[in-house]
C-alpha cells in the first residue's frame, strides 16, 4: 500500500518515481503518509469498508441494547463506557489509524468483555 508502514520499511519505488521529497522526515514521526479509512478503501474496496464500519456500528447497537436490558448499576457503567470507547475508537480512526495494534486489541478485548458479562 503506498504510503503505508511496509512500503517504508521495505522501500517503495512510488518515492523516487514521484520524486517525492520530504516525506522520510513525516514518516519517522507518524509512522504512515495515509489515513485508516483511504488504506481500508484502496485494500478491501466498498465491501471491506462497508463491513468494517458495520462492526462499529453494531456493537454501539449492541452495547446501547444491552444498556436497556441491565438490571445491574455496575454493568450499566460498564457498558456506557464502552459506547463512548466506540465513539473514541471511530474518531481515532480519522486520524492516525486503527493500525495501531495495542489500540484495536484492547478494544476488541474490552468489547468482547463487556458483551459476555452481559449475558
């Protein structure tokens, strides 16, 4: 992917073509030249990127059905805050990306958490 980690590590062509300069200083500092939501789109295309914001999308759902089901104060808060994590995760992804690997891992565990202590 151009612009992505791999195409600096393993050094793209697209570069030197493009006589793109100044970029080696911007990608040691954040790590990539694309955004997450133009990497997601040229990689999977519409249904990779429909699906992907599909997921945020139903596990805010889920988290907001299963809000209304709690009989339990704590797991109310639990599960609040995982709607709010949702809604940090969505905006974190306009801008640095979600490839970030600590950040999407623990959102996945807490959100797997949240949902098996609700049922």
């Amino acid at each position: 992917m151009f612009g992505g980690v791999i195409s600096i590590k393993y050094k793209s062509p697209i570069y030197e073509a493009y006589a793109l300069e100044g970029y080696e200083l911007y990608t040691k500092r954040y790590g990539s030249l694309d955004q997450f939501w133009p990497q997601a789109l040229a990689e999977t295309g519409l249904v990779g990127i429909s699906a992907f914001a599909a997921l945020f999308v139903s596990l805010f759902i889920i988290f907001y059905t299963l809000i209304g089901r709690s009989a339990n104060t704590e797991l109310d808060g639990l599960l609040r805050g995982l709607m709010i994590y949702t809604m940090v995760v969505i905006i974190y992804s306009f801008g640095s990306g979600l490839n970030v690997t600590p950040i999407i891992f623990s959102f996945a565990a807490f959100a797997g958490m949240g949902i098996g202590c609700a049922k």
